[in-house]
C-alpha cells in the first residue's frame, strides 16, 4: 500500500491543488469540465509538470520543482488508465497486457484472468468490443504493478450493463489488493460503489472534500449538491437554524452543531420533500420560494421541476412531483410558481 501527496501549482491552466491520499485509500475527484480533475492526474502520473509543486508516493519523490526532480512517467509505478483503452493496434490482448517491463506472458495471462477477459487472451484489439477493451486496458495498467491507480472516467461511453460489470472487477481488484487509487467521474455509481473519499475542484481549487457518505449525505458546495441530487442555497447563518439569502430570501431549518451565527452557510434539502403550487402555501413552518420553471425531467413515474439559477448563479432549485401533479398545475417552463419546503426537511450546515 502506498499513499500519495500532491501539491501543483499549473498556470497555465489555473489549477492550484493540494491533497493527501492515504495509502490503501481510494479517491474520487469530481467537479465541472476544465475544473482540474485530470490535470492533478496528470501531474502524478509526471505527464504535466507543474510550474511549483511537489508529488510523493510512499517515500519515493517523483516530482520536486524545487530541487529539480521530475522522475519519467515509466519509472513512476503509476498506473493511468484512461477513457480511451489506447491498446496497441498490432498486438493481441497478452501481447498488451505484457507490454510492460513489469509483466510476462504468465502474468498477462493471469491479470487478464483477473479481470475477467481471459477468453480474450489472443484477440487482437479491432476484435474487441468497448468494454473488452477496457478489461484489457485494466489488466495491463495492473500487470504493470503499479503503486497507484489512476482512473481518467474509464467506464465514460461504456454500455450500462458493462459499465457495471467493470466496477464490480474494479472493486475487487482494489479491494483485495489494498490498492491505493484516485478515479475522475462524473457517474454517481463510481463514487458510491468505489471510492471511500471524495474530492470536488472548482476552476482548479479544491472546494470540498470529506468521506463519502458526508459528502454525498450533506454536500456543501454546488456542484456537490448537484452531484448528490440535493438542493443547496448558500447565505449567512442566524440565529435557530435560519439562512439568510444576498437576496433577502430566508429559510427555516434544522442547525448543525458546528453553525456559527453570521458565518456563510448553506441549506440542503432533498427535491423529494418540495411541494409545488401555484400560489403560496400556509400551515405547519415551511418554507416558501417564488420559483421560474426551466424545465422538466420525466423519471420513471416522477417528473423533475428544475428551476432557473438562483440569483448568485447557483443551480436551480429542484422539485419531484408526479406527473398527475405537473397535469394539474398545468406546469411548463417559463411558469411562475412556489416551491415550499417544511423546516425540519432543511438542514444548515457551515459554507466550506
């Protein structure tokens, strides 16, 4: 087991980042395109080398701009594998696999075994399918014995039920082996089913980070709300659990303990516990929101109401209601509407 320490510093693509990975850990990095997700891949994998920074992996320093260290991607012992399997065309998938100076025919053999491919072991790549190919890309970044794994989006494009089948070898593999990992995606059943921490970038600076479960839970940036299908309104904490919006909305809720009065915040509630109508709703404490409908999202048997982007350009708010509900209301985007939200389904929680 190795773990991993990061700190870049790329310019050119605005990227800044520091992080630790803890060895047998494995790390799902997540965030819009052109946040810095594959660049900090890169940088590990000695593909980029920053303009200041420092990469570790155990006790070994693969990059030190200060001291002028940068070790060749092939000397790294980093495994990359990428969306695309980039096998080589002209050899079959053990010829592939032992490619590497770390690996022979017997242990091309048995990682493609491993993986679930060892039918496969004599077919050249044109004769493989999509998800074969990652099988195959898979067991050659392993075969290679790698002290880290890195996951560009690999199972991107690949069918569902592939896709699926691809995560279950992932995890055993990773799981077995204690294997040190970061994976970039953007599919929620990576993170739950592989990653046992999660961080998210922003225009190439790290805005959350935490276990898992707490980020998906109670994200507290938007792109972990969006992410986790949460709404998140950001404001000032008051007094009671109340957020106060730059807007002037307010919103009742349930206080973390770590909520420090005047301190930025933000309020999380999932889009199962809002209620739509076409006039403001009284009662029980809610919450009430005047909302433009942006559009509408069939699920199964619930329709998605997303909203415009709240006044600080944060996603919209969301709402689930059944189709029968968007019928009677006469729903369609453009349409001005109230969102409402009781209390005790908002949580405030400090702003990262």
């Amino acid at each position: 087991m190795t773990s991993v320490q990061l700190s870049a510093v790329v310019e050119s693509r605005g990227v800044e980042l520091e992080f630790e990975l803890a060895a047998g850990e494995v790390l799902a990095v997540l965030g819009p395109n052109g946040a810095g997700k594959s660049t900090a891949l890169h940088v590990i994998a000695g593909l980029i080398q920053p303009d200041r920074g420092v990469v570790r992996a155990g006790d070994r320093v693969l990059t030190d701009t200060s001291a002028g260290v940068h070790v060749p991607t092939h000397d790294r012992r980093v495994g990359l594998l990428l969306q695309d399997s980039l096998l080589f065309p002209h050899l079959s998938a053990a010829a592939n696999v032992a490619f590497s100076p770390r690996s022979s025919r017997a242990s091309a053999q048995r990682w493609l075994a491993e993986v679930d491919a060892g039918d496969l072991a004599d077919r050249m790549p044109r004769a493989l399918s999509g998800g074969q190919a990652q099988r195959v890309a898979l067991a050659r970044a392993l075969a290679a014995e790698p002290d880290v794994l890195l996951l560009d989006e690999p199972l991107a494009g690949l069918d569902v039920g592939v896709a699926t089948a691809m995560r279950k070898v992932l995890r055993r593999v990773l799981t077995r082996d204690h294997r040190s990992a970061v994976i970039v995606t953007h599919d929620l059943l990576d993170v739950l089913t592989l990653a046992d921490r999660v961080l998210i970038l922003d225009s190439g600076r790290i805005v959350e980070t935490g276990s898992t479960a707490t980020v998906l839970a109670a994200p507290r940036s938007h792109f972990g709300a969006r992410f986790a299908g949460v709404n998140l309104v950001s404001g000032t904490a008051g007094a009671d659990g109340v957020l106060t919006t730059d807007w002037g909305t307010s919103w009742h809720g349930r206080a973390a303990e770590d909520l420090t009065v005047g301190a930025p915040a933000v309020a999380i509630f999932p889009p199962a516990a809002v209620a739509v109508y076409r006039e403001p709703a009284h009662g029980s404490p809610r919450n009430t929101v005047q909302v433009t409908v942006a559009e509408l999202d069939a699920r199964g048997r619930s329709v998605r109401i997303r909203t415009d982007e709240q006044p600080d350009g944060a996603p919209g708010l969301a709402a689930d209601v059944t189709a029968g509900s968007v019928a009677e209301l006469a729903l369609a985007p453009g349409e001005r509407i109230f969102f409402t939200v009781k209390a005790q389904e908002v949580a405030v929680h400090p702003a990262p």
